[in-house]
C-alpha cells in the first residue's frame, strides 16, 4: 500500500516487441530497493503495432500507471514516447537513448528484431527457467502448480527423485516430483494432471536400504530405524504401487541404473507419446488483462 494515502499505488508498465525479459529486469532491479513497496508489475510482450501501443497508453492512464519499454523498433518506439506526451502518461524509453548514441556512431543498420537477444541464447534461459521450476518443485512442494510440470517423478524416499529432476531440468524440462509415505494421502493434484507425463520410480528393498542407511550415516543419526527396516521398506514399496496402480502412471525401474540412463528412458518416452517431445511451448510471461 501507498503509505502516504493508504491506497494501493498503480502499476508498471514494462512493454516489450518480445518478452520482456531485459525491461522487467530493470525494474525488478530498482524495485528491490524499495522493500514491501507493493507496486504491481505486468508484463506486456509482443507488441508489434501503432494499434497495440495506443491501447497499453490508455489503459496506463485509466489507471495512472507508469509504462516502460524495450522497443528495439526505432519507428514504434517514438510512436510509442509521442502518444505517451500525446495523453500525458509517463513513459520512461529504456533503449531509445542509447540506441540513438550507437547509431551515431556506427556505420551499421539495426536489425529491429525484438527478442533477439533472447532467441540466440534461447536454450540458455530455457535452462535456467527449468532449474528454477524443479528446485521450486522439488519433494512435493507447491502441489497447485503440477500441471505446470513437464514431467512428474514419484516413488518413495531416497528412490532418487530429486537428483533425475535436476538433471532433467539441466536438459531444459520442467520437472516436479512428488513423495510417496506410508501413512500420508499424495496430493489429489498427482491424479488430476496428465498420468503420461508421470513417472513412478520403483527400486529393490535391499538397495533402497543402503540408500537409506548411507543417508542418515551422512547426518550422524542411528541407522537401526523404522525407516531402514527391511519391513517397513517392503510395505512403502508396496504401498508406492498401489499408487502407480491407481494413476496408471509408467513404472521405472531405478535399481542400480545411473541417472542417465533413466533420463534417456524417461526422454525416450516423451517423445514417443508426445509432438516436441512433450515439452509445453505456452509462454511464462504473464500478458496485459483482456
């Protein structure tokens, strides 16, 4: 909230010919000074006409919001910095500047692509949105978001879960994986996604238990527990398949098989049931309000 008047202030703007990836950087970067400051930001990505810049400069002075951009258009962008004068809205150019420093001084013509920068490195951010994901997914957490999820691991603890995700995800797929305990209800999200982008892992009772054991030697705790008795081991397991079973989920068999080749198992699969492999080609960015 605006704690001068109470209200909640107006948002910015960041516009974009692509994504806007390098202009909500900006102003994530200056924001951050400014802690619970409480200023919504929303992204509006590829806009690529005169009709389109009028409707974000309405819009922002409906609201007396600020807007910022990235256009790498020289035409669009002082089309866009005229109507901002035009209906008297801020409009702060991020590229105009320096753009019009390095056409003086070099003797190239522009590209005038939006997004380049992006593109060319595209399985670099691919990447790095990926890990993000995973490791904001990792061991059941934010259940809400797995249809978002490329690929789900399931399966009990210490079957290897969390380490195929992050190597999947170093291959750019978003991955979330979710525990089976004995005892505790999977998250009802678990059914509702696509069962064919779920994988249950299944491993021995004699190599789950060395896993085991080697985990809480690592923590300097007592490895004669429930958790490493071959007993308990055995009905975890089963109770794992009893979860597969209603999920209909592909079973994996992890024991003694390096992540590699389980990934590939995984990969191979995807690309037999799905176009592109299975990978979801919606974009992050979240676009103006209709």
């Amino acid at each position: 909230m605006d704690r001068k008047n109470g209200k909640k202030p107006p948002p910015i703007y960041v516009v974009s010919g692509g994504k806007g990836l390098a202009g909500n950087n900006m102003v994530q970067s200056l924001l951050i000074q400014y802690p619970n400051h409480n200023i919504p930001v929303v992204i509006v990505p590829d806009i690529g006409t005169v009709e389109e810049i009028e409707k974000i400069i309405l819009k922002a002075k409906a609201d007396g919001g600020l807007i910022t951009h990235t256009m790498v258009n020289p035409e669009l962008r002082d089309k866009f910095n005229e109507l901002g004068t035009f209906y008297q809205v801020k409009v702060i150019d991020f590229m105009g500047e320096l753009a019009e420093y390095i056409d003086q001084h070099l003797d190239i013509e522009p590209l005038k692509h939006p997004g380049l920068y992006r593109e060319i490195n595209a399985e670099y951010f691919d990447r790095i949105e990926a890990i993000e994901f995973t490791l904001n997914h990792d061991d059941g957490l934010k259940p809400e978001r797995l249809h978002q999820a490329e690929i789900i691991l399931t399966g009990v603890s210490r079957s290897g879960k969390t380490p195929l995700s992050v190597y999947l995800a170093m291959y750019g797929w978003k991955v979330a994986n979710v525990p089976i305990v004995k005892g505790i209800p999977v998250p009802k999200e678990l059914f509702e996604v696509d069962p064919n982008r779920v994988f249950g892992l299944n491993i021995s009772v004699p190599n789950l238990i060395v896993h085991r054991i080697k985990r809480m030697q690592s923590f300097n705790m007592p490895t004669e527990t429930e958790y490493t008795s071959e007993q308990y081991v055995r009905e975890e397991i089963r109770n794992a398949f009893f979860v597969f079973q209603r999920g209909k989920f592909k079973v994996l068999n992890v024991t003694n098989k390096p992540i590699e080749s389980t990934a590939n198992e995984i990969l191979h699969i995807m690309t037999e049931r799905y176009e592109y492999g299975g990978r979801k080609l919606k974009s992050p960015y979240r676009e103006i309000e209709k």
